[in-house]
C-alpha cells in the first residue's frame, strides 16, 4: 500500500534502523517524519545537533529536500508544514521563519506552529515535518488540495479567557474555510494546543464545540504546553476540513456519545483520527499510571481497535505523532519496541515531542495517528 522513501543520498544518519519512515509514498501523496537537524558525527559516533535556529532549520529542510526529491517532488509540492519550535527556542523563531520565507520562495502552503517543551535531541530548537502531493491551491491561511483543506494554526489572542478565545479561533476558521467554498460542519480533525493553567476550563470548551461544529464531530487531540506561540494566546488550534462528505467511525465505544469528538472521520479516502492514550474507552479509567511502554502498548491497541473499525489494519497508517510528557521520556525508547510488535512495514512517518503534561495527569503518551483507507 505505502512505499518507504529511501534516498539514495542521505549523509545525515542510517536511517535503516528505526521503527519509523523517512517518509511514505502513495499515489504522489508523501507524509514526512518530523526532522530535525540530528546528525551522525563520526568522531563522537553518536547523532548530535549542531547550531542555533538558522543554522537548524537549514539543516532540517535539507533533509526534507532530499527526501522529496526521492520521490520527484519539491518544496513546490509541500501542502503543509508543522514547526515543532522549543520553548528555549521559541524567542528565536523569526530565524527560522527566515529560512522557510527563503526557502519556500513564492510557494506558501499551510503553516502550524507547535512550541512543545523539549524534542527528542537536548540540542534541538526545531523539528519540521511536512505533507507533500499533487498541485493545490494556497487560499488566504488554508491550502486545498486533492479534497483536503490544511488551515494554518489559528489563535484568537484579544478575548480574555479560554472559552472565548476558542470561539474565536473557530470563527476565524469559519471565515478561512469561506474562501475555500466550506464552512465548519467540513472539519474533520483538530487539535488544541493549550497550557495546564487553562486546563480548569477547558471541558467547558466542549459547550462551543457542540454549537459550532457537527453534525459530525471531528477527530480530535488536546494538549498541554508549558507556552503558546503569541504571549497572550490561551489555545492555539490547528484544523483541517475535507470537500468529501464526514462519516464517523467508532468501535463501538459508548462515551464518544457525549463528546464533540468522534474516534475518527473518514472523509473520501483518508480516516483522520482522535489522539489516543491509555484510557479504557469502558470506563473512562487511565491505565498503567507511571508506565509509558504499557500506556503505549494500550495506545496503540486502541488505535488498532480504531482502524478495524474503518476496515484497515496497521498498514494503513500514513502518520503517527507521538507526545510524551517529562516522566516518560527516560524509558521513551522502549516505545520503539511496542511499534516493531504491533505495527508493519514500512512503518508510518513519525514524529516524537515532549510536551508539558496530556489531559489525564496520569498519562504520559499520546499517539496522533492518520491513515489512509484505499
């Protein structure tokens, strides 16, 4: 179903021993690991990252240029594009800013900034991953392309509370989707970039939900970092919409009744899926507190319960994003075990980020997965 993009010419690291993709390809569509400017050094013989955000952010985007060349794309070709910015990094962003301006000259597809704690490499400020395929159509903070519509991150930073602000980022959504020919009953997935001192209100964020989006409710993922983008941002959403008509997926799981989210949307031939931790879809109960490698065993059984749902498997799987919060990150490379056992190759693009904390303070992984159906 995927092909693993393999170039020929990739000096940075042997990419062959990981339980993840450089990228996948699949009818000119490609789906990129987050990459970032991580590379083997000879002399220490361990991978390190070398330079400030400029110097990165080139780096990174090499490495993407030379993935899509392996498949005869360009930078021309790109629809999306996800930052993955520290925290410690995040004063320097406009660098690299710079060098996506530069690097994408005329071209300008969707852009969402993520600002998450730490990424995988100490070193790291930035991490980049981007979707690529056939030709679109940029549209004043979208990009519509092949029937998906990719909104560029949305904030709402002039009302003062959570509530507010996320009414205004999905009228705001609203107002992008217009140009674009739809409206918010076309979104088919979000996620909410929020920090723990909001998390008090946040379920009161479903109330603006249940008005604004549906009949069906998109996938859906939330997280919490220690900072947003814009100082007096209190949520930052990343959304996408489809021209294709929303039909939910659920394995049978009754609490997703009383949520503004479903388990998944399948929208034309792309199932766009909630974020899953290790929560007991029964009883609502969180599993193995203080355990990662269980969580994550859980995790993604629940996300194979998900894609049988849809009539798929685990070779579906285009893209996984896995968050994992500080606890975690000691025993994070044990996770690459539960991915070589329960998924296949050519294993999904991947992306791993440490963020401040998930919305069960129990947990300490969540996976953002997306899959393609035929």
């Amino acid at each position: 179903m995927f092909e693993a993009v393999r170039p020929t010419h990739f000096p940075w690291f042997n990419y062959s021993n990981y339980t993840f993709s450089l990228g996948l390809r699949r009818r000119g569509n490609v789906w990129l690991s987050g990459h970032s400017a991580s590379e083997f050094d000879p002399e220490s013989r361990h991978i390190v990252v070398k330079g400030g955000m400029a110097e990165q952010s080139r780096t990174a985007y090499s490495k993407i240029e030379a993935i899509l060349e392996a498949t005869g794309l360009t930078f021309g070709d790109v629809h999306r594009i996800v930052e993955y910015v520290t925290a410690k990094g995040i004063d320097d962003y406009a660098l690299a800013e710079e060098v996506r301006v530069a690097t994408f000259a005329q071209h300008t597809p969707a852009v969402c900034t993520v600002v998450v704690n730490r990424l995988l490499r100490p070193a790291a400020l930035i991490e980049v991953e981007v979707t690529a395929g056939p030709p679109g159509e940029s549209l004043g903070g979208a990009y519509a392309t092949d029937g998906v519509v990719y909104l560029s991150s949305l904030i709402s930073p002039d009302h003062d509370d959570l509530v507010s602000q996320t009414r205004g980022v999905l009228e705001r959504a609203a107002a992008v989707l217009k140009g674009t020919g739809l409206d918010l009953r076309n979104v088919v997935k979000t996620v909410d970039y929020t920090t723990p001192a909001t998390l008090g209100d946040y379920r009161q964020t479903g109330k603006v939900r249940k008005e604004l989006l549906g009949p069906v409710y998109p996938g859906a993922a939330g997280i919490l970092l220690s900072r947003l983008q814009h100082p007096k941002a209190l949520v930052s959403m990343d959304v996408i919409a489809s021209r294709y008509e929303p039909v939910a997926v659920n394995p049978g799981w009754e609490r997703y009744a009383k949520l503004t989210y479903s388990p998944a949307v399948r929208a034309g031939n792309v199932l766009f899926m909630s974020g899953q931790a290790a929560l007991d879809p029964a009883t609502e109960k969180a599993l193995f507190d203080g355990d990662v490698v269980a969580q994550a065993e859980y995790t993604y059984t629940n996300v194979l319960e998900v894609l049988k749902a849809a009539g798929a498997g685990p070779g579906h799987l285009a893209k996984t994003i896995e968050y994992i919060t500080p606890p975690a990150l000691e025993r994070y490379r044990d996770v690459a075990k539960v991915r070589e056992r329960l998924l296949v190759e050519p294993y999904p693009a991947s992306t791993g980020a440490l963020c401040e904390a998930l919305l069960r303070p129990e947990f300490q992984f969540e996976v953002d997965p997306l899959a393609i159906l035929e």
